[in-house]
C-alpha cells in the first residue's frame, strides 16, 4: 500500500497517537536515543516531502514491532528525515494542546 492511496483504520490512528503522546514525555519507543541525537547532529537535510511519506508509510504498519522493523531498515538519512518529521509533529501537537488550556 502506498502512501498516495492509503487507507488508515483507527485502530493504527490510535497507537500513533499513544505513541506520539509518549514522545512527547520523552519516550521513544521507536527510535534509538543515538538515532534521534543523528539526526539533529547531522547537517539539515534538503527540503523535500520524504520524511511525511516515509511517516505515511510508518504510520500504515498495524504493529509497533513492525515499525521499528521499519524504521531500523531506512537508510540513514531516510530515518533521519523520518524522526525529525514526527518530532515535529509531537512537538506541534504539544504546543496546540498549551494553547487549547489558555
């Protein structure tokens, strides 16, 4: 399935969410800490869409250990692309939950 085309069920919409809600605490459950400190490390990566259709991608797999088989099979920079892709999305999505309390 590709990500142009992909069908989501809840039930992977819903593990993304625990998932990301725990990144957000500072828990990667699919990601290596070393992974995570290569990617920031590493010079900026050229603007593109890849890391949102490799985390369309990711997000398609039903299993968490399905993912990290995923994510541990990316080249190096697609992974790089890919972690800095969903940090963003779980630092968005924190910054819009402070701003719902105010």
């Amino acid at each position: 399935m590709s990500a142009t085309n992909a069908t989501v069920t809840q039930e992977q919409l819903d593990l993304v969410e625990y998932l990301m809600a725990h990144s957000a605490q500072g828990f990667h459950a699919l990601f290596e800490n070393e992974w995570i400190r290569d990617a920031y490390r590493a010079p900026s990566l050229r603007k593109d869409q890849r890391g949102a259709v490799l985390l369309a991608r990711m997000i398609e797999i039903p299993s968490v250990r399905g993912k990290r088989f995923f994510i541990e099979n990316l080249k190096t920079s697609e992974r790089r692309q890919l972690i800095r892709v969903y940090l963003s999305v779980v630092s968005n999505a924190g910054e819009e939950k402070d701003q719902v309390k105010h």
